[in-house]
C-alpha cells in the first residue's frame, strides 16, 4: 500500500471510555428521533455489480440479511452486542475455513479470494449502522456496536497465541501476522489484496521451519487513517506481541517484487484512503513527546532475501525519503536516514502500510521488546489480473492467472515467515 505517485497500488490512544466500556451508555428517551448515520463512502461501492457478483459467486452473499434478521430480533442492547459478536466472529470464521478448504466452497469463486470478507463485512456494517431499533440507540452505543463488528470480523478478537514453555525460541514458534483490505477501489472496485488473502490462508496454520513448527495467527486491519489513530493497531497487538518469537505486517507493494521494508517513517503522506480521506500531518501516537521519526525492522532480512522462498524476487529496501537536519526540503536516500532528519516516506512509503509498520515496531520499541522479538513489515507484489483483463469497466472479477498469481504470492508470504521464524535476528550492535 504505497502513493500512486512512487508506486503502483501503493500508538495513539484506546477508544473513549465510553466506546471501550458502552453498557453503561444511556439509551435514547422514549419518543425521541435519533439521527440514523448514513452509510459511507466505503459502504456505498456495495450497490456496485462487481461487489454483488463477488459475494453470490462465494457463497457471502446471504450474511448481511441473516444479520439484520437477527438485530430485528434483539430487544436491548445487550441482544444487540450478543448478536454483533456472534456474526462478526462466524463471519471471520467463515472466510478462514472457506480459505483454508474446509467445508462447501459455496460459489465459482476460488476459496484464496479475500474479497467476500471484505464486501460482506461492508454489508454488515451498513445494515447496523442505518439499523433503527426499537429500545432507541444513542450514538455511543451504535459506534460500539461497530467497533466490535470490525474488531470480531477482522480476527483481532480471534488472535489465540498458544503457551510456551517460557523461553522465547524454545518448542513450538508463535508468529503474528497481519493483512490488509483491498484498496483503491475508485480505479478498480475488482482489487483484491493479497496480504489480506495471506491473513485468511495462514490463521491457525501450523508451518514446518528448519527450527520446528511455527503456530501462526493473524487478522485484517481496515485501510482508513481514522481507526489507525483512534489505535486500532496498537489494541489489537500489545497484548500479544510480549508472546511471540515473530511478527509481521504485511501490504501490497511493488510490481513484481517483495520487500522488507529496513524502515519506517512517522510521516502520513496523504493518499486517500478507503473513505476518500486524506491525513498529512505526523502519524498521531501516544506520548508524542517521545515519538521518534524513524523505527526499523527487527526481521532477518539477510536471511529472507537470501531464501528461495518463490517465483517473485525479494529485497532489504533501505531506501528513505526525509528532510535532513538543518534542511527544508525532501531528499531520498538509498541507505536509511541521516542523524536528525525528518520523515517523509519510509521504505514502504507513506500510507497506511508504512504507518502499521511504524505503529508495530514502535510498539515493540516501547514494550522493551527491541532487542528480543523479531518483527517489522513485508510489502507483496501488486496482485494483478491476467493480460487480457485489465479493464474495470469491462473485465472479470477473476480470471486463471489473478487466481495463480494470488496463490504464488500467499504460498511465498508462508515460505517467508518459515525463514523468518528460524533464522538468527539480524545483528543490531
């Protein structure tokens, strides 16, 4: 996920109390009109073709009406929150069996496709927000809801890191992974995001290393700058991250090549993001006083660039954009950034891949976890559809070497982490 313009495709605080904690929010009073959010921009492309056709083909298409069968039955919010957790968590469910070959594939379309998560999620984030029940619900309690339809339909509440044995390295390896929603659906509403692909391919999977088994679980984060500073990031991987040996974000980069991005910037660049908002300001963390301009990577990247890990090549991207100590304006620099300088692009850019990389590996940094726990980001190839289907208005929504080129890239993403997970932490002294 990097600016158009440089390449094609591409810790703030918990949420309010009042949103972390919404039972004690008060209900509308009786008789009052409550002003139901209209849907947006991101929900609107669902009354698009590609959307529709993209959920009957994979079977997803009846999981927003079964939704909003079951919020027409609750008559509190409690129901309501009961009803929430259970759909968002079965749809997640859903998508990693369906990705993983278990049970009935439901529709022509390939299970490895990451599109019926995404769209049906849309689907029911629609319906709760424009949903208007009976006991009144008070804009608090509705963007709780919401929250926790996100955070359960993206596996952030599904994260299950197994015991081990106390010594990091030692048994059983636990490795975190993180994906993404397609983006840039204006250009293209088909895209697919095979980060996201990867996500719903690898949770719960059990990976051979040459160090001995790699249990990995993952989730999806949204591509939207406003659940990234209201710390959507942070939540969901502090408490797991003192408890792995690995972890790693993971977006869609570059034609052709993956990267390991060496560094990450605290500058947002301003690319629109799922809602047609822009953000260009310093990425907003908490305790901004000691926020640094630049974190790095904690992964082997001698170790995976050197692997034959697939078809596609992969590289340690050092490369930086900043304005040097002293300077005003923005000058690349192929090797990492120069003592003082400002950010303006890390190596993954200035989106929001370049802002999970940044949140994760700063977060790491302030958990005093730098020294000990491997983890930064791995930018994919840009997931393309086959020669003869390049158009958008008039093209498929797959064809055999979209299909064949997802799976490359998922299957590399997994040799990746084997690699990554056995192999000695790069030397940082």
């Amino acid at each position: 996920m990097r600016p158009i313009r440089v390449r094609i495709g591409v810790l703030a605080l918990a949420l309010a109390a009042g949103l972390a904690a919404p039972g004690t929010a008060a209900a509308a009073p009786p008789g009052a009109t409550a002003t139901v959010p209209a849907p947006t921009a991101e929900e609107q492309r669902l009354d698009g073709d590609v959307p529709r056709e993209i959920l009957r083909g994979s079977g997803f298409a009846g999981a927003a009406p079964a939704f909003a069968r079951g919020l027409g039955r609750a008559d509190s919010y409690r129901e309501a929150r009961r009803v929430v957790v259970r759909e968002g968590s079965a749809l997640w469910r859903r998508a990693v069996d369906r990705a993983q070959g278990r049970g009935p594939a439901h529709g022509a379309l390939s299970r490895d496709d990451d599109r019926p998560l995404y769209w049906a999620r849309l689907a029911m984030t629609r319906e709760l927000r424009t949903w208007e029940p009976r006991f009144g619900l008070g804009e608090p309690q509705r963007a709780a809801l919401l929250d926790e339809l996100e955070r359960t339909s993206r596996g952030q509440t599904d994260i299950r890191v197994p015991r081990g044995d106390g010594v990091r390295g030692k048994g059983l390896k636990r490795v975190l992974l993180t994906g993404f929603d397609p983006f840039t659906l204006d250009r293209d509403i088909r895209i697919s995001n095979p980060s996201g692909a990867a996500a719903l391919a690898l949770d719960g999977a059990v990976i051979d290393t040459a160090d001995g088994p790699a249990r990995v679980e993952t989730a999806v984060f949204p591509v939207r700058w406003r659940d990234f500073a209201e710390g959507t990031v942070e939540r969901a991987l502090r408490p797991y991250l003192p408890g792995v040996d690995l972890f790693t974000t993971v977006s869609q980069g570059r034609v052709g090549k993956f990267d390991v991005e060496r560094t990450n910037g605290a500058w947002r660049g301003g690319f629109p993001d799922n809602e047609n908002v822009s953000r260009t300001e310093t990425v907003p963390v908490a305790d901004p006083a000691s926020q640094p301009q630049w974190t790095t990577t904690t992964l082997p990247y001698a170790a995976i660039t050197a692997a034959g890990t697939g078809r596609f090549p992969v590289y340690d991207n050092t490369s930086v954009t900043e304005i040097p100590a002293g300077g005003a304006q923005a000058v690349v620099r192929p090797n990492g950034p120069t003592p003082g300088s400002t950010a303006r692009e890390g190596g993954g850019g200035n989106y929001l891949s370049n802002e999970i990389a940044y949140r994760a590996t700063l977060l790491r940094d302030r958990l005093g976890l730098h020294g000990t726990l491997p983890g930064g980001h791995v930018h994919t190839p840009v997931l393309q559809f086959g020669a003869g289907n390049t158009d958008p208005a008039t093209g498929a929504v797959t064809d055999p070497e979209f299909v064949r080129n997802r799976l490359d890239i998922v299957a590399q993403v997994r040799a990746i982490v084997a690699v990554a997970v056995s192999a000695p932490a790069p030397d940082r002294s």
